[in-house]
C-alpha cells in the first residue's frame, strides 16, 4: 500500500496579515452608492409621507363631522385634561362642529355655483380638444378636494 502525498497544509494566518484600505476607485464607488441609497431613501421616505398626508387631509375634508373626535384625543394629551374638562370640551367641540357645518350648509351653493362659473368660462375659451380635458381634470379636481354637499340638519 502506497501513501500518496498530501498536499501541504496553508499555514496559520500570522499577526502580519493586514487589511489593506479600500483602493480610492473603490472607496469613491462605495461612497456613491452610499450616498445613491441614501437619497433613494428620503425620496422615499419622503413621497410616502407626502402621499398619507394627503391622503389624511382628503379624507379630513369629505367627513368633517369626524373632527371633533379627531380632535379630542389632541387636545387631551396635549393640555393634559382632566376628565371633567375633556367632557366639557367634548361638548363644545360638537356644538361648534353643528354650526360650522350650518354655516357650511349656506355657503356650499355659493362656492358650488362659482366653480360651475370658472368651468364654463374657461371652457369658453378652449378647443373641443381642450374642453374635454378640462371637464375631466376638473370633475376629478372637484371630486377629490371639494367636500360633498352636506345633507340639511334635522331640527328633532
């Protein structure tokens, strides 16, 4: 029986092993992609806060009768309410919010009536082309940011 011979064993790393620095081609490219990754991340970090934001604010316009319990939670942490305070304020965020929307009630037509005035006007000056567009951008302008009419409050 015939031994073959091993390959020789790597020798043990010794304590003269270094670690070189980063070349400066290399040092650049992987400060670049840091700063790539960096940036994507407030863009996108950004764009989503932007994004809830306006999403919060939408929905904040077309169910204002939410305010005031939207609002209470706020005031109570913030100005640290006793119970008997934030039941006070809960009772004068709602009485106000009633008349808010009252005063709403009468002047949504006004508004409602001069947006129909800018679309007609601007329309007049437009293209058949032109008109089409205008009509669809602006119903869905409408759609989004004006608050549905609010329906007349009942006196029980």
């Amino acid at each position: 029986m015939s031994e073959t011979p091993h390959p020789p064993l790597a020798s043990a790393p010794t304590t003269e092993t270094r670690l070189t620095p980063l070349s400066k081609p290399r040092r650049w490219k992987t400060l670049f992609l840091a700063t790539v990754l960096f940036l994507s991340g407030i863009a996108l970090g950004g764009g989503a806060a932007v994004w809830l934001i306006r999403r919060q604010v939408i929905y904040a316009l077309h169910h204002p009768e939410e305010a005031p319990g939207r609002i209470l939670p706020i005031l109570r942490r913030r100005l640290d309410l006793t119970d008997d305070q934030a039941r006070k304020v809960k009772e004068i965020l709602h009485r106000r919010q009633a008349s808010l929307q009252d005063i709403r009630r009468e002047v949504q037509p006004r508004v409602e009536a001069e947006l129909d005035l800018v679309e007609k006007e601007v329309a007049d000056v437009l293209d058949d082309g032109q008109k089409e567009k205008w009509h669809k951008n602006l119903r869905s302008l409408r759609a989004t940011w004006t608050p549905p009419a609010l329906a007349p409050q009942r006196k029980d």
